[in-house]
C-alpha cells in the first residue's frame, strides 16, 4: 500500500505514473481541500477534481485542470447576466460540482461524495479529502488578507506573499480514514505540489503531522523546485516572498522533520551531497514528467528508494 499526499495539477501527474506501476487500488491518496471555493453557489474542490479527471484520463492536457474539450457556454450565459467569471468553469465539469453540491445538501460527507465520483469516472485509486471540514487556505498579501483563489487565479498569483493563513486547517479534523492509510501503509509520498499551499493544509490538519513522524513507513518527498524555478504554479517566487531560497534543497530543509528519502532533479544534482549530510537519503533523477515514461520512471525511483530505506539496517522513521 501506498498514500500519497497531494495537491493539483503536479500531484496529478505524478499519480498517472504512480497507478501504473502499482496496482491502482493500493494507493490512497489524501488530497487537499484548503483550495476549495464556493462559485454560483456549488461547492468546487479543485485539487479533488484535477486528480479525479486526471486519473479518469479525461483532464484537459493543455491547463491540466478541467476537462478536455470542454465548452464554457454557461459560463458565457452568468456572464450575460453579469455575474463575475473569472474562474473559468466548464460545462462538462459544473455537472461535477452541481452532483458534488447537492449531494453534501443530503448530508452526505466529502468523502462519500468523491468515493462516489470515484465509482463514476471508474478511477480504482482511492482519493480521499484531507477533511470533511471546510479548511480554506487564505493568503496574506500587500492587498489583503485572500481567498486562495482570488490569490491563485483572479489576481494570477502576482501579489506578494506574506504568509499562508491555514488556521482553519489546523482546526479541522482528518477525514475517516485518513491518519490510519498513513500509519498502516508501506510508504508515504508528498508528489511534487506546492509545499505551502498544497501540502502545508494536509499536515496542517489536526493529527496528520503527528501521524507522518509517528508513521513506521519511510516517508518520501519528490521536489516540486527544478533549477530554482517551479514545476507549475506559484512556488519559488513564493518561497522567495517568504524569505526562503527557491532551491529543492530548501524544499528538503522544510520537510525534514517529515522525511527519509528526498527525491530531487538531476539539474539540481549539486545540492545532493549537501542534503544527505541532513541525514536524508537523496534520489537524484528526472523529476521533468513530460511523457508517460518519464511519469513512471519517477514513480519507480520513488518506490524503490522507499524499499531501501524499508530494508536498510535501523529501517525508516529512526531520525525522525
Ligand atoms: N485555474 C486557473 O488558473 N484558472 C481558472 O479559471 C481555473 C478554473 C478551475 C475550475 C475548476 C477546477 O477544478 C480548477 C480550476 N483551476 C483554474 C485550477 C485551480 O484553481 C488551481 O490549479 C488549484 O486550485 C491549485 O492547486
């Protein structure tokens, strides 16, 4: 078995390798919530949908969120009626979020809802929310204390960052299942997303940072910084806001109470020896997922350095 802690789009990418080269029902994976935003009134949790719709083989591979060839003629219509639409929803995917809303209207849980999506895009790998609690990531920023999305898209992620407010992750409980996939599971992985904004919330909330450290499995991080720059998204020029350096060894730095092995691009192969004098094993590869084979070879160098860790003399977890 093995659990993956995951944000979007990176995270998705990732996983495409990871459900080929192991079985797709033994991975779980804890997604997070913290980006989840109410639009027109429906209930959107983006992390959620790009995993599903990428795992589904059905995400747009041009953004790597949304659906491929979706139309946006409703998103057209709210516009007519001068509703604001700078999140872009497609029609495809309000279906989604139309299901997803009147659902948790019945009282059903976040959980229940993605398990069923799951059974309907006929995706084997379990995806499960960090929480069933709502736990929005707010930003503060020089123009104001904001919603993840107002940050993420409506502003383009151009503001500064000051700091990621997950005060309410911290109050959120993990849902059902959550902190035991990672007690009771052969491995854990943070994929290559946002450290601060896609898995800060998950160990942010109540019980998951204490069940990493605690966890016997060897727990893995793949570094979403490639020569100082980001994969996709915001990272580097927010750890720079944040008075870190954009480098995959101050990735390493900020998990490593978290972790045994640190996986890393071969362009940042310099700064290995630096990282395993921290006590971590390094892994030093091709992080750059542009074809399928390049998604499963990071996978399998994930999993095989995880093994070793496993077997090796003192096993995982003895540092931590
Ligand atoms: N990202 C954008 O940059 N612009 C959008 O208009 C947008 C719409 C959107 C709709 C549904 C969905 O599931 C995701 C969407 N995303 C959009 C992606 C999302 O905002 C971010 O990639 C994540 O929240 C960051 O992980």
């Amino acid at each position: 078995m093995i659990t993956v802690l995951a944000g979007g789009v990176g995270a998705a990418r990732f996983l495409e390798g990871l459900a080929a080269v192991v079985p797709p029902e033994e991975i779980t994976v804890i997604v997070n919530t913290g980006d989840d935003a109410q639009f027109h009134g429906l209930h959107i949790s983006p992390d959620l949908d790009t995993v599903l719709y990428t795992l589904a083989g059905l995400v747009s591979r041009e953004t790597g969120w949304g659906i491929e060839g979706d139309s946006f003629y409703a998103l057209s219509a709210l516009q007519r009626l001068g509703v604001e639409t700078w999140f872009r929803l497609g029609d495809q995917d309000l279906a989604t979020h139309l299901y997803r809303t009147r659902r948790l209207r019945e009282s059903a849980s976040l959980s229940l809802v993605t398990q069923e999506l799951c059974r309907r895009f006929g995706v084997l790998t379990r995806l499960v929310p960090m929480s069933d609690d709502p736990a929005p990531t707010r930003v503060q920023t020089p123009e104001g204390n904001l919603p993840l999305q107002e940050y993420f898209v409506k502003l383009k992620q151009e503001p500064e960052v000051l700091r990621v407010d997950l005060s309410a992750a911290a109050l959120a409980h993990p849902a059902e299942g959550v902190t035991e996939s990672i007690m009771r599971t052969d491995g854990v992985i943070f994929a290559p997303s946002n450290p601060f904004i896609s898995i800060g919330p998950i160990l942010s909330v109540q019980g998951i940072r204490e069940a990493i450290r605690n966890t016997p499995a060897p727990v893995a991080a793949i570094s979403p910084i490639v020569g100082g720059k980001a994969l996709k998204g915001p990272a580097a020029r927010m750890m720079r806001s944040l008075g870190l350096t954009a480098s995959a060894a101050a990735v390493a730095e900020y998990y490593k109470d978290f972790l045994d092995v640190f996986v890393m691009d071969v362009q940042d192969a310099e700064l290995a020896p630096g990282i395993e004098a921290s006590g971590l094993k390094t892994v030093v590869t091709s992080t750059v997922m542009d074809s399928a084979e390049a998604k499963k070879n990071l996978a399998r160098a994930t999993i095989e350095a995880m093994q070793e860790v496993r077997y090796s003399p003192g096993g995982a977890g003895k540092e931590r």
